[in-house]
C-alpha cells in the first residue's frame, strides 16, 4: 500500500510541476508580446 500511495503523490508533484511550467511559458511569452507592441507604438 505505501509503495502506491508514492506512486500517486509522485504523480501529483509531476502534474503540477507540468502544470506550472505551462502557466510560467505563457506568462513570459505575453510579456514578450507585450514589450514588442510597446517597440512598436
């Protein structure tokens, strides 16, 4: 039982740190967008 329960939080942890690089690229690529419209205007 201790064996799966390690398995299931180690599968969480991976999730969420897949979940926040997603949210972390897309953050930094609209502040790249940003700072291009602001060159440009």
């Amino acid at each position: 039982m201790s064996s799966k329960r390690a398995m299931k939080q180690a599968q969480k942890q991976a999730y969420a740190k897949h979940r926040s690089n997603i949210t972390n690229s897309r953050f930094t690529n609209r502040k790249k967008n940003f700072s291009r419209k602001n060159k440009k205007s």
